[in-house]
C-alpha cells in the first residue's frame, strides 16, 4: 500500500470512527445533563429546607456543575477519544476481540469538589476522580470508579446505555459524594500560616481544603485504562 493510500484508509476508518464515539459520547452527555437536572427538581420537592444546596449549573457543551448538599460534582466529558492500551486484559474478551473498532471510548468523567471551594473561589482546593463512564460507538459502556462507581457499571459486553441506567449512574455518584466526608486534616499540615496567607484568608482561603487533606490511600489511584 503507497503511503497516499494508507493516509486515506486511517481517515477513512479510523478518523471516522473516532468521529463517530465522539458523537455518540456528546449525545449520551446530553442525555445526563437532562436527567441530572430532572433529578434535582425531583428533589428539591421533597427538601424544604432552603439552606440545603441543590442546583444544578450548565456550563457549556462539555460540563454540568451540581451543587448538593456540601459538595459540587463536575460531570465532564472530554473531547478526545481514546484507544484501550494494548495490553488492557479487556482485549482478551470476545466483545472486542471480534471487532478492534470496539476498543475505542468516549469518556465521561465526575470529579467531586467542596461546595465552598466554588462558592469562595478557593483555587487551592483539591478535588477527587470519583468515576468516568467509557463508551464505544455501540452504545456499550462501563464505570471505572470509587465506592459502588467502582463495581456495578463493569460488565462492558452486557453493558448498555438507557436513561435508566444514566439516572442510576447519577444517583450513585451523589451517594458517592454525600457519603464521602471532610476529615480533619493532619496537626503538622496546618500549624503554619504566613502573615500573607492569613491577610488573604477570608478572600482567596490559601489554606488548602479538602475531603482527604493529609491522607493519600493507594486505592485512590485511578490510571488511564
């Protein structure tokens, strides 16, 4: 094959393709933006306390910011699609091994933040991975995550996309979230401040603050596939 052709046929195929998951990931994204706003309301009726946070924010084609309760999730969808490595052990599947075109994803990722970290503009403030979503072109998914994110979402041949399945994947990750508490962090992390940082604490709060502030556990290493 002259190179002219081999440029052709990757654009022919593999350019297309990927326009293709890319297309169907930004329509499924669409489809959480609906269903997350619709589970807010649905909840708001049945909350009348007016100083529990629930509000749902648009920012654009690729996010959706909720505020519930103390915490703010970011659904984010990123705009590249990706192929599985080589080596991932889910090649070894019938699924994807009968069709290589399988093996590329659209991803949907939900980070997990403070409430306050938005609302008072601390930029120092970490927030968390807690799940992303992989679809493929055929609508199959699976949810790599923490908690029941982790677990319930995994079946990639038998796993298929409806909106009761997206509301199921919203709902959980608010559990994720609620459940996940602030901890106090370590003494010898915060008995230092500087004459600065104090000065600009009731603004920009350059005290970092997070839910896992001083901990690092080994199971919050989410790697790339």
């Amino acid at each position: 094959m002259e190179e002219r052709d081999l440029i052709v046929d990757i654009l022919n195929n593999k350019s297309i393709l990927k326009q293709d998951v890319y297309a169907r990931t930004k329509d499924v994204f669409n489809r959480f933006r609906i269903l997350i706003h619709s589970e807010i309301a649905e909840m708001r009726k049945n909350i009348t306390d007016e100083r529990v946070r629930l509000d749902y924010i648009d920012k654009g084609d690729f996010e959706v910011q909720v505020f519930i309760g103390s915490d703010v999730l970011v659904f984010h969808m990123h705009t590249n699609v990706f192929k599985l490595p080589d080596e991932n052990p889910l090649w070894k599947i019938p699924y994807l091994s009968q069709d290589m075109k399988r093996g590329f994803f659209g991803i949907i990722n939900v980070y997990n933040f403070l409430a306050d970290s938005y609302i008072y503009n601390r930029l120092n403030d970490p927030g968390y991975l807690i799940g992303r979503m992989l679809l493929n072109v055929e609508d199959h998914f699976l949810v790599e995550g923490k908690g029941q994110l982790g677990f319930l979402f995994r079946d990639l041949e038998k796993g298929m996309l409806s909106d009761e399945v997206i509301t199921h994947i919203i709902r959980t990750a608010f559990i994720h979230a609620l459940e996940f508490d602030l901890f106090t962090p370590p003494y010898d992390i915060v008995n230092e401040v500087s004459v600065a940082q104090m000065q600009t604490l009731s603004s920009s709060l350059q005290l970092k603050t997070g839910k896992r502030l001083g901990f690092k556990f080994q199971s919050e290493n989410i790697n790339i596939f």
